[in-house]
C-alpha cells in the first residue's frame, strides 16, 4: 500500500477492475426482489456538467447501497439524442447531426465512466438510432388504431428562431423553452396525441403518487386542471346558428353583456366579412397580454335574459378549452372587463359580496352602465346574486346548482367537466427527429405506414440552412414513394416527432437488453415500475405528465400491468454559485478572476448574486477539471455532503477542500495501520462482537460507536435520503477511529472492525477509495459483493445506569439515565420526573447536589 492517496492510479484501476468483474451488468431474475433506480437521461450537448454530477450521484448512492442489501439493482444510462441542438451545431460548423450527437456521447460516457458510475452499459439506450425510434413509430401506429392518434388544421406554437412548432408547455411566458424567443401563432396542420382521452385518470391516480414531492402532484393536478361547469347555447340572431360555450360559473349568467370567439373557430371565418382585419386578431392569438378583439357585425341572444349581445373575434379565447368560445361578463371577471373598457361595451353587475345583499334591496335591478364613469375593479369572488331574476337572493354556490338545473330543463344546455389539458401536438419542422410514419396519397389519402416496413429511417442526403420548413422537404429520396395500399405515386409526411416522445418510454425500453424484444412483457412486469427516480423539477409537467401518459397506452395494449411510471420521484436541487461580473469583459469564469480582479484587465470585480450554474453567466465549474485536481471521490462526496439532495446546493471551494482531506485522512489512518489490521483480520472469530465481555472496554466503546453509525447511516439512506447527514456521522465515527489508541493485541480486532464496517458505508459514496482499502485491510472480493452491515441493538444502546432521586433527602424516584451524562442534565431528567414534579408541587428550589453517576439530592424550602 503507498503512503499517498494516489487517486488518479487508484480510480482507474477500481473502475478496470469493476468492468472486468462485470459487476453493474443485470439480468432479470424472478427470484430475487428488484430495484429499479433510474436517474433522468442527459441531452448528450458535449459536456457534463455539475448538475449531472449531482444528480448521478445521489443515483449512484442509491443503487449501490440497494445492491448490498441484497436487491437485484438496475441502474442503467442513455442519451434523450434527437433536438434542435444538433441541427444547430450542423448549421454552425458544418457537421452532420447524427457526428455531432455521436461524438459527444462518446465523451460523455467517458466522462460517466470517469465519476465511477455504476451503470448497466449493456442496457444503454440512444434515441436517435433506428433500432430505437422504431418503437416511437410503432407507439404512433398503436395510438392511430386506437384513435389516439390524429392530424388537424390547428393555431401553433411557432418559433421563429427555431423554425419549428412548440407544445404549450414548452412556451413559458410567452417565449420559446429552448432559445428564449417570442413566439407567434400560426396555422398548420399537425399530428396530435389524444393526451385528454386519459385526463380525468391521470388526475384521480395523482393521489397514487404517494413517493413524489407534494409540490410535483399539485403541478400535475393544476396542469390537467379539471373544471366541473355547465355548457349554454348561445342563439346567433339572424342566423339559425348557436354558439355553444363552457362556463364554471353559471351564477353569472345573467351578467353576460358580449361574447367572444377564438379567431380560429369556424364561425369567426363566417360571421366577419373583412378577412383582413380578421387575420390580424389571428396573427396576435394566444398573446394574452394584449387584448385584442374585432365585432363580427353580428348578435348572439342570452337565452337566460333574451337580451342581444355582440359577438367579437378576440385574441384570448383559446380553441383547445373549452368550446372555442366564451360567454364575458366584465363586472365578474378581470380580463372581460379590461376588454370592456377597451371597446366601450356594457358592465352589468349580477353578484355582490354578501354583506352588502341588504343593501342591494329596494334597488332598481336595471343594467348598471358604468361606460361613462370610472368603474371599479370586477368582483371576481363568490357572493350573493342580484340583476339575476328567480335567482337574485340566492348565494352563488346555491345559485351554481339551480342555474345549471335550469339550464338542463329547459334544453338550454347542460353540466359536464372540461380540463385545461389539451392534446399533445407532436409534429415538428425539423430534420433530427424521429420521422412521422405517415404517407399522404392522392388517391388513398393519410396511410399509415405498415408496421412491417417500420422503421423509416431517416435519410443522410438533407441540406441544413436554419430557415424555412423541414429539410427533409428537399430530400426526394425520402418525399417520393409509393403508396403501400395502391402503389400509386405518394410522399411520406416530412415533419417529425416532438423529442418529448423519444423521453415518454425509454424507461420502459431499458427493462429488456438491446438484443430483446422492447416490449417483452416478462421482462417489463419484473422491473416496471420504476422504483426510484431522480431528475430536475423543471420536468414536473413535461417529461412527467406525458410518460404517465404512454404507460397508460402501454397498459391498455396489455404490454405492462401497472399504470404509473415512477414510484418514487426525488427532485435534486440546483446546484448554485456566486456569478463575477468584469466592467470591461462582463460575466466572467472562476478562473478568469483572482484576488478580487480580472485576470484580463486588471479591473475590479463584481460579486454578485449566488445563482443556477449556467454557461450564459459563466459561474460554471468543470468537473474534468475538478477530478483532474481532486479526484473523482472527492467530486461525489463534496456534492452529496454539501446539501440535502432535494435543496439547492451552494457550490463552495472550501467544502471540496474538506471532502478531499477526510478521503485523505481515511487513507493515512489505514495506510499507519495496515499491517496489524490484516493480522486482526485474520484473528477475528466474531465480526458483531455479540459478547460484550469478551473485549476491553477501550475496544467496547469504540464499537459502540460503530454500531450506532451503522444504525444512523441506515436510517439517513433508508429515510428520504438524507445522504448528507450520513456522511457527516461517517466523519464523527472516523474521528473516533482516528483517536483510538490500541492498548492491547485484543483491541485490534475491534479496530479493524470499525474501519470495515467504515469502509463498506463510505462505498456508496466514495466507491473507488473504499474499493481500494478494502484490500489493504485484508478483505476479499469486491466491497460491491459484501452485504450491508448490520448492527447489534445491543451494542448500540448506550450503556445506562440507575440514577436515586431524592428530595430533601429522602428517596423519591429511580431514574434510568445513559452513563457518562453531565450533571446539568442529571439534574433536569430528575426534576422532569413525574413523581417528583408532584413533590415539589410549586416548592422553591433552594439547591440540587449531584453525586456523579449516583444521586441527585433536591432541597426545597418549606420542607
């Protein structure tokens, strides 16, 4: 063994030797009980960076830990390969995607290999190879059958920038998720997933998700968002014509003074004359910080007051809630009555709060016009109904009930449920994507590609200019084909899949090897589902609402017996650092800053806010260049240690500092005692030292200390995954062993037992090191192939001793205290006693005599 911790030499040597034994390779067995842990596949953008390490990590723990209790453990890894990010590199340097992709997930698998990861590499899966989004194609065909699958003329998300359409999700604020550009609305046709068809499912089994963060579920809940409400026919006058519109709150009915239509709905293309004007309101769809409306030259009639109404093609209203079309009622609702203010229509007020229903009385209920005074703001909340006929008195919730009855009675309308879940548009305008297996013929129309002739394969002859549609427009190799019904002349579809589909079951796809059968359903009913998951809150709805989705597809086609994805779902934190600000060069790397000044001009340097580590404001730390420095251990240990996996974790060069010196100390405490702990080894008869008695009582508290740690480092992993305050009662028990002194030859069995049992708890954390001891003190095998320790409750528990109580001096109690306790607090375990608070009773302490380990002795006064 050398002195110095070498650990370049030793990680490469631990991970050779970790591949040679083929120790992370799984095989599924039916026999033994499963754990599935699974960390969120990377983008493969050419780099890890620490938020990979991070969450890696606490993976890594979690798997390794699990496979020495004894779990048949899957711990695989891919790459979510199809984007836009490769098509932009393509563009840039002249690359073609599928190089770019490939190159860099080579480098990142070594960088994966380098942190001493513990996957399951002969399970790896890459979305963009034909053998995968095959499958993809083979779930569209599955979902057309079932008419889950279906292709409209619909108002888009579009970028731009990006050239392409974007789901609902992935606009946040108005602005594009992957290059922060405003988007607009356009009108093609597209493929969408019916999503909805599972709506009110997917909300009832969001109270199934009993392992995810309450915050996740709520995000799920409000993202389906169901509506409980009644839908009215609205008369068009003139025309024997209605609109039919959904509302939450027929209390208000009665206070509809317009209506609104979206701009895309069929009735606005015949109700407005001037396309023109029209297609401006189109152009500004969706944008709903500006209210922008158009009057069709046309009246609706308020079947509950017969009162004409007018009808504007507005912005605002959505075509995928609801009906398309919305009844307004600017006294009641904030956004109608802004539009109100705007176009000069009429504000009637039908509800006011309770307390001021008395008041109400005896007031004329005609139309309250407020068009020529400044009105106040709506009332939005529930109250007490007025202007309303029959129903005027009644309170809203009442009101909500009887209205909705009505309605249904007279043929008005009826009650039913809407959900702000709208169907997942998939199709995208882009090359590196998975193709849409659809072939358009004159003759026979939309065919589906037979599944026999799947997969399509993207062809390699496309040109990549960033502009304009799909590249795979000017590929006639892959455009013209025959029709597989007629054999006519067709041409295939040309936009591709969102790359949210390539993420919605690749979970599924690593249950089986590449050489099985993907929907093997032996292997998937053993592994399925996944019983830990670990990735970014930034997927909550995304990632996570559309693969709740397809194992619902997936169970209905009887491919998998269980509904929910993910049994427990672990959301890490960021990780964070201070941003450096230069006057002259900006945001500035760490290194780019020394004693306060930029290293390129001299300048003082801003400190600015602690922030997300991004490459935009360069407050990024390489982890190459952190193992390079420190040594892959230390990078997993800093990053476990420094925060609870869930928060964010501040990024520190002193914590790294501290990680790297315990490793340090751990190797120089077995590197002193090497040898005498081998000969221990060899002289050990009882490695839980069950018979207290048989060892000193030097040794004895040192394995005290041992237990309990494996005690509290088992709790911490076992319980939400306190990895941090694991590790930091693995230091408290190093630093015991550092300070234990053999006094005699019997005491080194009980340290070569405390440095073990050490050894094989830091595994998880810090495999490489822990590896590599594990033979310098003796052992056998691979640490990875030893179980978890166990821990004698016994010789945890602290020893105890009988305490005497008494009160001006008389015996009162006997109390059971831990030995060693101070006499401060001996004297309060005596006075929380309950038989003698009941002596005292109110008495004044006068003074307390502790005799140490014996007595305690209360005087009071007034004996």
């Amino acid at each position: 063994m050398k002195e110095k911790y070498d650990f370049h030499e030793i990680e490469l040597k631990r991970q050779k030797y970790w591949a040679e034994r083929g120790l992370n390779r799984t095989e599924t067995d039916t026999s033994q009980e499963k754990f599935y842990c699974l960390e969120m596949f990377p983008y493969p953008s050419g780099k890890i960076h620490m938020g990979h390490v991070r969450n890696y990590a606490i993976g890594d723990v979690i798997a390794r830990y699990k496979k020495m209790r004894g779990l048949n453990v899957l711990h695989p890894m891919g790459w979510d390969a199809f984007g836009l990010p490769a098509e932009n590199a393509a563009i840039k340097h002249g690359v073609h995607p599928a190089q770019w992709t490939h190159e860099n997930i080579d480098f990142m698998r070594k960088q994966l290999d380098r942190m001493g990861l513990s996957y399951a590499w002969d399970r790896e899966v890459t979305t963009c190879n034909p053998e995968y989004y095959r499958w993809n194609q083979w779930f569209f065909l599955k979902l057309l059958e079932r008419g889950l699958a279906y292709r409209k003329s619909s108002f888009v998300n579009w970028c731009p920038s990006c050239a392409t359409v974007l789901a609902n999700e992935q606009v946040p604020d108005g602005k594009c998720w992957r290059c922060d550009s405003v988007v607009i609305q356009k009108e093609l046709e597209q493929w969408f997933f019916k999503i909805t068809h599972y709506a009110e499912e997917l909300l009832q089994d969001c109270d199934k998700l009993a392992g995810w963060p309450e915050r996740v579920v709520l995000m799920q809940k409000h993202w389906i968002g169901k509506s409980e409400g009644v839908e009215v026919d609205f008369p068009i006058e003139g025309l024997d014509e209605k609109l039919r519109i959904f509302t939450t709150r027929p209390d208000t009915l009665f206070g509809v003074t317009f209506m609104c239509i979206a701009p895309g709905h069929t009735m606005a293309e015949r109700l407005v004359e001037d396309k023109g004007k029209l297609d401006i309101i189109k152009e500004k769809y969706g944008k709903v910080e500006e209210k922008a409306g158009l009057f069709t030259g046309h009246y609706a009639i308020n079947p509950l007051t017969n009162r004409k109404i007018p009808i504007y093609a507005a912005n605002f209203v959505l075509m995928e809630y609801g009906t398309g079309a919305i009844m307004s009622v600017p006294a009641h609702d904030q956004r109608d009555f802004d539009f109100a203010k705007e176009y000069n229509l009429p504000i009637k007020v039908v509800i006011v709060p309770e307390k001021s229903a008395e008041e109400q009385k005896g007031e004329s209920t005609e139309e309250k016009d407020f068009r020529t005074s400044e009105p106040p703001r709506a009332f939005e909340d529930e109250g007490t109904l007025i202007n309303s006929g029959r129903f005027s008195g009644l309170r809203s919730s009442e009101a909500k009930q009887e209205i909705g009855k009505y309605v249904e009675e007279k043929g008005l309308g009826k009650r039913t449920v809407n959900y702000k879940l709208r169907d997942w548009g998939i199709s995208r305008q882009r090359y590196w994507g998975t193709p849409i297996p659809i072939i358009y013929c004159e003759r026979c129309g939309v065919v589906p590609v037979p599944e026999k002739d799947l997969p399509v394969i993207l062809p390699v002859d496309v040109k990549f200019t960033g502009k304009g549609g799909s590249p795979l427009l000017e590929s006639d190799a892959f455009l013209n084909v025959k029709c597989p019904k007629c054999s006519g002349k067709a041409r295939r579809e040309t936009d591709t899949m969102d790359t949210f589909v390539d993420s919605s079951w690749y979970f599924v796809r690593y249950c089986s090897k590449k050489d099985e059968n993907p929907m093997d359903k032996g292997n998937i009913d053993y592994w399925m589902p996944v019983d830990q998951y670990i990735g970014g809150i930034e997927h909550a709805v995304l990632h996570l609402l559309y693969s709740r989705f397809f194992t619902r597809v997936l169970k209905d086609l009887g491919v998998l017996e269980y509904g929910e994805p993910f049994k427990n779902l672990l959301t890490q934190g960021m990780v964070t650092k201070e941003t450096l600000k230069c006057p002259e060069h900006g945001w500035l790397f760490p290194e780019e800053a020394r004693n306060e000044k930029c290293t390129l001009c001299g300048r003082p340097v801003e400190l600015g806010r602690v922030e997300k580590m991004s490459k935009s404001k360069r407050n990024v730390i390489d982890p190459d260049v952190l193992i390079n420095k420190y040594g892959a251990d230390t990078m997993r240990l800093f990053s476990l240690f420094a925060a609870p996996p869930e928060r964010d974790l501040e990024w520190s060069d002193k914590g790294v500092e501290g990680a790297y010196r315990f490793l340090n100390r751990v190797w120089g405490i077995i590197y002193k005692n090497s040898d005498k702990l081998r000969v221990a080894r060899s002289e050990l008869k009882d490695d839980n030292f069950g018979d207290s008695s048989l060892v000193t009582r030097h040794s004895l508290l040192l394995l005290r200390k041992t237990h309990q740690t494996i005690r509290k480092v088992t709790d911490d992993i076992e319980k939400d995954y306190h990895l941090n305050t694991a590790i930091a009662a693995l230091m408290e028990l190093v630093n015991d062993i550092s300070s234990f002194n053999p006094e005699a030859e019997e005491d080194w069995p009980a340290l070569h037992f405390a440095i073990k049992n050490t050894l094989m708890m830091l595994a998880p954390f810090a495999p490489h090191i822990a590896e590599e001891l594990w033979g310098a003190i003796g052992e056998k095998d691979s640490i990875f192939e030893h179980p978890w320790p166990a821990w004698n409750e016994t010789l945890a528990k602290e020893e105890e001793l009988e305490l005497v109580v008494q009160v001006n001096g008389k015996l009162r109690a006997r109390i059971v205290v831990p030995a060693g306790l101070s006499d401060g607090e001996a004297q309060q375990r005596s006075l929380d006693d309950a038989k003698v608070k009941e002596i005292i009773n109110g008495k004044q302490i006068r003074k307390v005599v502790v005799v140490k380990g014996r007595l305690v002795n209360i005087v009071t006064s007034n004996q």
